[in-house]
C-alpha cells in the first residue's frame, strides 16, 4: 500500500512538473503579412505588329491603399528569348510578367500574353497569327465549339528563311482539351514555292506532355481566303496509338 501511494504522489509531482514548464515556454510568435495585389489594364491577349513600338497598357500594384513598384520581364513562349524590354523584332507568344514585393520579401507575379507577329500576304509569305478550326482523324472533339475558331496559332520565319509553328497539332490538346503545356511546337516549314503549294518539313516534333512522334505530312495555303491547311501525323509513346491532326487556319488581321 505504501508503494502503491508513493507511486502514485510520483506521478502526480510528474504531471505538476510538466504543467509548470509547459507555463513557462516562451509563447509562439505569430506574423501576419499582406500580398501585393496586382490589376492589369488594357487588353489581354495584347496584339504587336512585327517591328512595331510596345506600348504597355500598364498595371498597377497596391498593397491595401498603397501603390508599390512593378518590375517587367517579356519571356517567349516558343523561341526561347527573356526580355526586360520587349524587342518587337522577334515574333513570339511572350508572357509580359508583372512583379510586385511587399515588406517581408513575398512577391506576387501576374501574367499578360503580349503576342508579337507579323501579317505574311499568303503569297511571298506565310507568317501571322491565326484561329484554328481542328480535327483528329476527321472529328472534332466535343463540344465543337471548343475545336473551331480557337486563338491563337503562331507562324513565324526564321533566321535561315525556314518557317516555324506554334503548334503542330492545330491546338487539340492545348487549346480543345484545355491541357496546359500540350502544344507540339518545334515544326519547321520550308516553302519551296508558296504560289504551287510547294511544302517541305524537315525534322519530328514531340508532344511536350504526352510524348510521341510527331510529323507535319502536307500543307496548302489559298491567300484569297487568307487560309492555311496543316496535316500532321502523330505516333504516341507505346504502346503506340496513331492519329492525323488537320486543322485550318485563319489568318488573324490586326
């Protein structure tokens, strides 16, 4: 009985001691910090003829009432170059980055697409922006609204007078099924005579989320309806299933 009582006063004293300390720890500090809001003006998408002056429309960061500095950066989506100033001589599909810091060192980015490209007349030249009406082995996925008229596939020419796409698959999986980083860029397009349909397309693509084998098989252009038509063939990852994009573009003016 003694023993039984002795332990028991022990465990007591026990608890009592771990309630004292746990009293005595510091308390935990706690900071609230408050993120930039950033707001964009003007247009997104934001249309630039090749060559032309970049005007930012703009974009403002405040952190509650106060205003606070932006930082820019311009980085090109499909050849690779990063701009703090955009150069207009070199067509792209560009992400225009805002940036604003708040007081701790937290930093908010929001993004504008700032899309560079120049107006080819579909005879001398196939460059431009276009809308793209696509299908997979001649259907469209549903709905069908998602496949037609979708923006935007880029067309521009290269260094070596070669041309280059945007995306092989016509948008399918970027633009249709809505799949972010699922374009098949990386297609190159020699017009040996633009006037007779004269095509040539060296080179595979892959698709850059799902894999494959990726090839650009035909192409005809008609400059009255300011159309191009793209035929693509496209061997996946095994186990290996085949599909044939072919898509119309329409050239966008602007």
């Amino acid at each position: 009985m003694k023993m039984n009582f002795k332990i028991k006063m022990l465990g007591i004293f026990a608890i009592l001691v771990a309630m004292s300390s746990c009293d005595n720890e510091d308390p935990i500090g706690s900071q609230i910090t408050v993120y930039p809001v950033i707001t964009l003006e003007g247009d997104d998408p934001y249309l630039v003829p090749l060559g032309a002056p970049f005007e930012d429309p703009g974009a403002t960061a405040t952190i509650g009432e106060e205003e606070v500095p932006l930082t820019t950066q311009f980085v090109g989506r499909y050849r690779g170059n990063v701009f703090t100033t955009l150069d207009t001589s070199v067509a792209d599909i560009y992400n225009l980055n805002y940036t604003a810091v708040n007081a701790d060192g937290f930093s908010v980015t929001s993004a504008r697409q700032v899309i560079v490209a120049n107006t080819g007349d579909l005879v001398n030249s196939i460059e431009g922006l276009y809308r793209s009406t696509v299908y997979r082995d001649g259907v469209q996925g549903a709905p069908a609204s998602a496949y037609t008229d979708i923006e935007y596939i880029l067309i521009w020419k290269n260094a070596d007078g070669s041309y280059g796409i945007s995306d092989a698959f016509g948008g399918w999986y970027l633009f249709g099924r809505a799949i972010a980083d699922s374009e098949t860029p990386g297609g190159i397009i020699v017009a040996n005579n633009i006037a007779t349909n004269d095509f040539s397309f060296p080179g595979t693509q892959t698709n850059t989320y799902f894999g494959g084998s990726a090839e650009i098989v035909g192409m005809t252009v008609d400059p009255v309806a300011r159309t191009i038509n793209v035929t693509t063939t496209w061997a996946t990852t095994p186990p290996v299933t085949n599909y044939t994009f072919t898509f119309t573009l329409e050239q966008v003016t602007f």
